[in-house]
C-alpha cells in the first residue's frame, strides 16, 4: 500500500479484502481518498459523500429570496398588451 498525503492506494482483491475498515475509515476521516488499481492503472476511488444541506435549508434560503424587495419596485410587463399587440 503506498501513501501519500491523504491517499491511498489498494488493488482490487486488497480493497475487497479490506472494504469494511476502509468504509469505516471513512467514517473517521471524510477527507480521505481510497485508490483501486488494477494492474498499476486506476478504476476506482472510494470517498466519503460530499456533505449534504440540512433538511429544509434549501426552502429556508428560496424564501429569504422572495422575500427581499426589489430596488426598482414591481415590473409592469403586460399592462397594455393590446396597444403593443395590434
């Protein structure tokens, strides 16, 4: 297994031999970076998930949008359709 700051690096039976300490090492530590190499050449890196919003934090900051106010008040857009229309 060579190392490097933050990688490892497993071939394929290694990472299947070793996949629960790896998974809980991810656990422990999201930042790091598991390589499977087959035969020297990569097909695989398993990583922690990227971090995940809370639940609701996406609505929370939708609605501190639509409630700022706009600096030039409200658009008139289709006021008088006909007169531009015809």
């Amino acid at each position: 297994m060579r190392q490097e700051p933050g990688r490892f690096e497993f071939n394929v039976s290694q990472a299947r031999q070793f996949l629960p300490g790896l998974i809980r090492d991810l656990e422990r530590h999201p930042d790091r970076v598991f390589r499977i190499l087959s035969r020297k050449r990569l097909v695989a890196e398993l990583k922690a998930p990227a971090l995940v919003a809370k639940k609701g934090e996406a609505a929370r900051a939708l609605l501190a949008l639509a409630g700022r106010k706009r600096a030039r008040g409200r658009m008139k857009v289709s006021e008088d359709v006909d007169r531009h229309l015809y």
